[in-house]
C-alpha cells in the first residue's frame, strides 16, 4: 500500500531545516489513488501547520517511507513496543514510552502514542505492518509528552482522542511548554510537525469499547502518578495498560499526590493476569511486579515523614530522602530529588 509523504520545513528558519512527513489514510490506497488526491491533502495539511513549508508531496511505499517501531505480541491481538529507558535528547530521540494496541476483529485501539510527530509515524507503519482495520481510537494514559505529542498522527485518521476527563486541561494548560521544551532537547529536525492535540472524548470511569468481539475497559483514577490518569484493561487476554500507574527498572517519577498514588496501587490490577507498565518490563505479573514501585514509594513516604519530624528544611530534606533505593532503578539521578521535593510538600500538611 502507499502512503502520502511531503518535504516539510520551518518557515522561519534560514537555511531551512527540513524532514519529511507522513500524512496517514485512513484506507489503503493504491498509488493511482494516492497520487490524485496527494496536493489536496498537503495542501490541508499545510493550512493547519502554518509554521511550516511544505513542498514535493510524493506517494510511497509505506515501507519505504521511514522507521518503523518494534512490536511485541505480549498475548492474542495485543501489542507492545518498548520505549528506551532515558531522557529526551538527539541521541535517544522521543522513543521513551511503552506503546500498544488490541485488535479486535473490526478494528484497533491504540493506547499511548510517542513522545513526537516523527515517533508516532513510525509506530503507525508499525501497526500498519499487523492490520489494516481502521484505527478507532488513541487512548492517552495520562498527560505527559513522551506519551502524548505523537497523537496527531492518529486524530488526523479520524481516530477518537481519549482520556481521563482532566486530560483536556492538564494538557491545554502545558502544550506550549511541552513543544518547546521538547522540541530544544530533540532538536529542530527531529521535532517537526509535532503538535499536542487534545481529546475529543472524555472518558468515564468503566466506559467500554466494543473493537468487534473484543470489549476493552477504561479506568480513571483519583490523583496519583498525576491527576488524569487512564488505564486500559483487554477483557479478553486479563492484559492491564497501566501507563506510568507502573514503572519498571525507570525511577518513578512523581506528578500529582504519593499517597494517592500508594491507594491506587493497592487497587490496580485486581482482575489482570499481566501488566504493561509506562516504561521498562514490557510485561509484568501482578501483584508482584509492582513490589519495587511499592517498595520505592513506600520508603519516600517513610523517610519523607522522619525528616518532617525531626524539623529538616527541603534543602536538607531532599538530599537523603529515598537515597536507599539509589542503584536500583535507572536515572534515579534526575528524578529522585523531583519526587522528594514533591513528596515533601504533601506530606508536611498532614
């Protein structure tokens, strides 16, 4: 099958700094039929990326036209792709996250979707590469870019964008901050066309899709990892999308209440036989796989609350709050003094 790619630059940047774009169709399309609809639909594109120039608009193979992401069947119809464990740089690009789908028998949901405009294209080939059913919906865990800025690629299939009902504001109010900040660590290139788009459908707790013979479950959660978290359950295969509910071998990274986050965990995972996390694994067994995450925010609880008693500032605080756990997960460096700081001001109003 072939798909519509087109040579896209930054308008306002000389000498220009260019990548080329996939544009997705939500059918197959032979190349006769690409190439007589392809000006049209750059030319809508580039209305709705006005910073940016778009030439040379070609049809391809769509093996042909860039990387495609690794996928794992984990169990019947349901996929993982496993995020690199790092930080958003050139080097590691914005491919941190675990990725997924289900197929059912009349289409697909995808849970999560890249951290950039260029990942979520090659995790499209990807899926493309199992299925060609329509893609019904992209289902974001939670808020944060490397799982969220790929999503463009999908809403512009005309897949539902989904999420806890706090998603929408928790995204609109740090889109900016995420394009910029993101797009400085990745660099210009590797960043174009990336666009934070916001969900169309807020989901309520319990909410099913139907995928065709297969019923998948939504779960929203009170405030936790962040506030607008989002778990999705294959009723079929008993496999728990948890996003960063769970972390493997990844330090935690703590954005929304840690006691919250430890009653939620005594909850997750209730009915599910496997478990993908948000980053490392890709498939853990429950409950135990999630003895290290309990283990880590059980002792940022308990030290957090020693060093309240005994009077220390955050300062002093931050410096030896969890450092029991140091050498146990990776980058544990750039994310434990985040956690104990914030886990410092939640504690010391209890």
């Amino acid at each position: 099958m072939y798909e519509l790619v087109v040579l896209t630059c930054l308008a306002a940047d000389a000498p220009p700094v260019c990548a080329e774009r996939l544009l997705p169709s939500a059918e197959p399309l032979t190349e006769a039929a690409c190439a007589a609809t392809a000006d049209q639909r750059a030319q809508a594109w580039a209305e709705a990326h006005l910073d940016l120039v778009l030439s040379e608009p070609r049809c391809a193979l769509r093996a042909e036209t860039g990387p495609v992401l690794s996928l794992e069947q984990v169990a019947p119809g349901v996929f993982v792709h496993t995020g690199k464990i790092g930080i958003p740089s050139p080097e590691t690009g914005a491919d941190l996250a675990n990725l997924g789908i289900i197929v059912g028998e009349e289409s697909i949901s995808v849970i999560d979707a890249g951290g950039s405009r260029a990942v979520g294209e090659a995790f499209y080939r990807a899926i493309r590469a199992i299925s060609d059913k329509p893609i019904e919906a992209v289902l974001l865990t939670h808020m944060h870019p490397d799982h969220t800025l790929g999503a463009g690629v999908f809403a512009e299939l005309g897949a539902d964008v989904i999420g806890h009902p706090k998603l929408d504001r928790a995204l609109r109010s740090r889109a900016e901050n995420y394009e910029t900040s993101l797009g400085a660590l990745l660099g210009a290139e590797a960043f174009i066309g990336t666009r934070a788009v916001f969900p169309t459908v807020a989901a309520e707790d319990g909410m099913e899709i139907d995928l065709g013979n297969r019923r998948i479950l939504l779960r929203i959660w009170p405030t936790a990892h962040t506030d607008n978290d989002l778990t999705v359950f294959d009723a079929k295969t008993g496999t728990l999308f948890a996003g960063d509910l769970v972390f493997d071998t990844h330090t935690p990274a703590l954005d929304g209440s840690l006691l919250g986050w430890r009653k939620v965990l005594d909850e997750i995972g209730e009915t599910a036989t496997r478990v993908i996390p948000g980053h490392g694994g890709p498939v853990l067994d429950w409950p135990a796989g999630g003895a290290p995450l309990r283990r880590y925010l059980g002792l940022l609880t308990e030290d957090t609350r020693a060093a309240l008693r005994k009077g220390e500032s955050l300062g002093e605080a931050t410096k030896h709050i969890a450092q029991g756990e140091a050498g146990k997960w990776a980058l544990f460096g750039e994310f434990n003094i985040r956690n104990a700081t914030a886990a410092y001001k939640e504690l010391e109003w209890e």
